[in-house]
C-alpha cells in the first residue's frame, strides 16, 4: 500500500484541470473499516483542503476523467 505524506502549509497540492478547465486538488487520508483494516483513499476536490492534500500523484495510479460529470478519478494502472 502506498503511504503518503500530509502537505505541509505553504505547498501546492497535486492538481489536474479537466476538459471542462476546472482545477481539482488530490487529497488522501486513511480510514478504518468496518473490519478494523486501515486503507488509504484518495479523493480530488476543487478546492485544498490543509492536511488531506497529496503533493505528489502516487505512482501505482493514473488519473482518468468520467466522461459525464468531468470528475478526476484515481485508478490503478
């Protein structure tokens, strides 16, 4: 599992603009199931949002666009 590290003030999120021209940022954080396993998620919203935001893409994923609504998704490659 890919770990990442939260985004210290003052640093640029990693953003990708949709064919729409809309900016979204990556943030990610853990969360615990139901089960008690830990999973990393990732999420892009449009605007940063402090300790959830990623700097950098990780590298086991690519982003894809959905073609309805121009939501960035992260997918495994």
């Amino acid at each position: 599992m890919q770990n990442f590290t939260p985004n210290p003030k003052n640093t640029m999120a990693y953003s990708v603009k949709n064919s729409r021209g809309e900016t979204y940022y990556l943030h990610g954080r853990k969360v615990t199931l139901r089960g008690g396993q830990e999973v990393q998620i990732y999420y892009f919203a449009r605007k940063p949002k402090g300790k959830h935001e990623v700097e950098e893409m990780p590298s086991a994923y690519k982003v894809v666009e959905n073609k309805r609504t121009g939501l960035p998704i992260l997918k495994k490659k």
